[in-house]
C-alpha cells in the first residue's frame, strides 16, 4: 500500500484563536502505518492517534481524548493533513489548544513517499 508523509519537518507559532495564549506546534515525518499522531510533550510525549474511538467531542471544535488526556481544536490541522494525502505524522504540541494556522505548514511540506 502507497502511504505519504511530510519530507521534512516544519512549525509554525501564534497566538491561539480561542485562547489568546501563544503556542507552537511541529509537525515531524513518520514511519509507514504511523498514522497520524498527536504527541503532548509538556506530558512525556503523551500520544494521542487521531481516530474516532477517541473523539470526546465536537461541539464548534474537534476534540481527542486518552486516558484524561485532552486536545482540542484539532479539526484545522486535520483537514490540511487529510486534504494533502499525507498517512502518517508526528503533531507535536505542548499544550492543550492545537494552532489552527499550522495547517498551512502541512501543505507547504513536500510529501514523500513511504515503502
């Protein structure tokens, strides 16, 4: 099966829309059937998959959820992800609140295909 990730990687930092709080991502390439991963690193890289079983909730936001573990607003990062073709990456964030605008630097990445 043909997947795709990002050929390098790339961040992008701001304000948050909802919060006001300033916050950076990073988006990082993954090994083949990774999927689409979110890892908080102010939590030992605590990683949260992007897959249904753990949406808590989608009221004005996407939201996941593991174990107590949340992240919110993810839904502008996705659909950039999704839209690109890109299978597997690393979502690296610090915070709760993920940066809508960081979606730009999903499509500016180069995909790369995987074996």
């Amino acid at each position: 099966m043909f997947q795709t990730t990002i050929a390098n990687s790339a961040s992008a930092e701001g304000v948050g829309l909802h919060t006001g709080v300033y916050g950076r991502i990073r988006l990082v390439p993954a090994p083949a059937d990774t999927g689409i991963v979110f890892r908080r690193v102010d939590l030992d890289n605590f990683a949260i998959e992007a897959q249904g079983h753990n949406v808590a909730r989608v009221s004005y936001a996407t939201s996941l959820m593991k174990h107590g573990v949340l992240l919110s607003t993810t839904e502008h990062l996705l659909a950039a992800i999704y839209s690109c073709g890109i299978d597997n990456i690393y979502i690296v964030r610090r915070a709760v609140y993920a940066n809508a605008r960081a979606g730009r630097h999903a499509a500016a990445s180069a995909q790369t295909p995987l074996p």
